[in-house]
C-alpha cells in the first residue's frame, strides 16, 4: 500500500518529542516493532482499536482520524453533516 497518512508523521514526530526509541513505542503500544515499523513506513495502517490505544498513548496527539486518507476523511465529514 505504502500510502503515509497524517498518523504516521504525527507518531514519527510524538516519539520524537518523548525522545524515545521505536522499541519504546512498540512497548507502549503494545504491539511488536514489525507492526510498528509497517505503520511508520506507511505500509500499513493500525484498526480502530489500535489507534484508539495510540491515542490514549499520545495524549491526543495522535488521533484515530490521523490515519485516514484525505478522501476517507471527505466521506466521514461527509457523513458527519
């Protein structure tokens, strides 16, 4: 797929801030490196419940919409009005 949403940037940059390590990540995640990386790739991006946690792991800084692609986001909107 390798398809970057505003998740990945966002993950990328809130670890970043923490100064933390990938494998912290993972472990606050709870979710192995392999998983992790394919979300940071872009490869791959986490379901409702994992970026749920991502969320509560982030304080907000990464939330669950954050993953959705431009015209996913369109359609929620959309639906939303």
């Amino acid at each position: 797929m390798s398809s970057s949403t505003t998740g990945t940037r966002l993950l990328r940059e809130w670890s970043s801030v923490e100064g933390i390590t990938r494998r912290e990540v993972a472990v606050r995640l709870d979710v192995g490196l392999a998983t992790l990386d394919s979300w940071l790739q872009g490869n791959r991006r986490p379901g409702l419940a994992a970026a749920r946690v991502i969320e509560e792991a982030t304080r907000g800084f990464v939330k669950p919409d954050d993953w959705l692609t431009e015209e996913e986001l369109a359609s929620v909107r959309s639906a939303r009005h």
